[in-house]
C-alpha cells in the first residue's frame, strides 16, 4: 500500500495531502436513477486499499445521494483510519441550526459518527456568517467534528471567520490549479500560509484542461520527468507548502498515477518555470473584493 504524506492541522491533526473529491458520485447536482453505484463502490474500495483515507462529500452532491454511495463505500474499513470529509451549502444551510442539521444528516447518510472535517460553502449575502460559524462550534463541541473549515471563502471573509474563531478555523477550500491562480493573486494563499490553515486546492486539473496535450509548457515537463500531463498539475500543487488537493476516484489506473506523484519530485527550477511560464493564468475575479455578506 502507498502512503500519503500528511500535513498537520492547527489543531494538531494530520491530513492527507491527496483525497477524494466525490461530484459525480451519484449523479451530478441530482441523483442518477441509472447510476453505476457497484463501479463507484469498487473505485472506492480500491482508492482505499492502496492508500487514500481522506475521502470529500458534500450533502448536495446528486442531492444526498453521493453521500449514501460513499457509505457503503467505506462500510468495513476501520473508521479510524479514514479521514472524512463534508460540507454545507449556505443556500440550505442558513443558521446555525440548520447546519447541524444537515451534518447530522450527511452522518446518518453515511452511517457514520463524525466528521474528521465539516466545512460550510461559500458565503451566502442573506444569511449571518457568525450564525453559520456558530453552528460549525457546536458540531466541535459535540463530538460531531474533529474540525472544522470552510470552503470558497475570498480573503475578507476568511480573515472574518480566523477573526471571530481564531485557530479554530484549520481549512479553507479554493478553485486553484496552473490555470487558476486566484488564491495567490489576492492574497488568501499567503494569508493562510501565515496563519496555519491548510488550503485545499479543487479541480486541479480544471475539468480535464490539465490532463491532455495541447498545453506546450505542460508536456514539455511531462516528458522530460517521463510522468501525465495530471501528474505534473498534481504535483506542482501538493510541492506547495500548506496545500492539499482533491481528486477524483475515475478508475483504477488515475488512482494509480495520483499515488504515484509521491514518488518523485519536480525541481525547484522547474517549479518557478511553471510558476511564472505557464501560458493560461485566469484571474476569475477580484477576491481580494469582499462579497455582499453580513457577519
């Protein structure tokens, strides 16, 4: 079995540097009726079996449904040795009472006693953000939580959540790839890198952009360490002090190349090549700008 290298949480504990995004386990934003659900399962089990423990849900995912598949996924492994992973919407998930109840729900879907990481999503202008946090504290404090985070915070609003909630706040959840580099633009990736909170990089690869020809730059690095156009996005992310990343349980063989990038490294020269060199950067929007919200 591979093993993933872990970072360390604020709070003390570890988290794998790779996971498993789960959207499209399911279905998409609503439930499949045809879903392949035994094939899910078994890309599941075999991610689990060589290596992967951090898995990421979310409630809305095919409408609960990807949470219910992932818990028949996980049935019989060691609870203890996965690192679990779920997340509120703020269109569903208001106030603080109503993120418990949909995290006791992801729990009941997924048959399982706690989260490792409850995150709640991206800030919702008609609803109160220190609501919404409170409700993430009472899931901590009762046991329901390891940690918690949140996810498409821009800089203002995560510097409002570390504000009111200190370290207690160990994960924030950004779009950032070679393509995107919003994190580092306004700031929020330095931000967390000064306070100590892990930021999770989603879609690295950018809906496939990141995994084919065509990118000059991208297959030059590509032959010359002999690795996929993936494995090079991959790895330029997880070389990057305090970031993690998702991605996602497609078939055996992508799992194989995931855990493969642990075995090799780019150099450093080659980094800053990609850093500075590579031809698509979109800027998507001004998060340096705070959204409408209300604390």
């Amino acid at each position: 079995m591979n093993k993933i290298p872990n970072l360390k949480l604020l709070s003390g504990r570890d988290i794998p540097q790779i996971g498993l995004g789960t959207w499209g386990i399911g279905g998409g934003p609503v439930r499949d009726p045809n879903n392949d659900d035994s094939g899910q399962i078994a890309s599941i089990k075999y991610a689990i079996d060589n290596g992967f423990s951090l898995i990421r849900t979310a409630h809305n995912y095919a409408q609960g449904y990807c949470e219910e598949v992932v818990g028949k996924a996980i049935q019989g492994y060691d609870r203890k040795n996965l690192f679990l992973v779920s997340c509120a919407n703020q269109k569903t998930a208001v106030d603080k009472k109503s993120i418990i109840e949909v995290a006791k729900g992801s729990l009941k879907s997924m048959n399982a006693d706690y989260f490792d990481l409850f995150l709640i999503g991206a800030v919702n202008p008609d609803t109160s953000v220190k609501s919404i946090l409170d409700g993430l504290v009472y899931l901590q404090e009762h046991g329901l939580a390891k940690d918690i985070g949140v996810s498409n915070y821009r800089l203002p609003e995560l510097k409002a959540a570390v504000e009111y909630l200190g370290p207690k706040i160990v994960y924030n959840e950004m779009h950032y790839n070679l393509i995107i580099r919003e994190p580092e633009i306004c700031g929020a990736l330095d931000y967390c890198r000064e306070k100590g909170i892990i930021l999770s990089a989603y879609r690295p690869l950018q809906l496939g952009q990141l995994s084919k020809p065509g990118i000059v730059l991208l297959d030059q690095m590509a032959k010359k360490y002999d690795k996929t156009q993936s494995q090079i996005a991959l790895k330029w992310l997880i070389q990057k002090p305090g970031v993690i990343t998702m991605t996602k349980a497609a078939n055996q063989n992508h799992i194989d190349q995931d855990l493969d990038v642990f075995e090799w490294e780019i150099s450093k020269e080659d980094i800053k090549k990609l850093d500075s060199d590579f031809p698509i950067q979109i800027r998507i929007s001004d998060c340096s700008e705070p959204r409408t919200f209300k604390f």
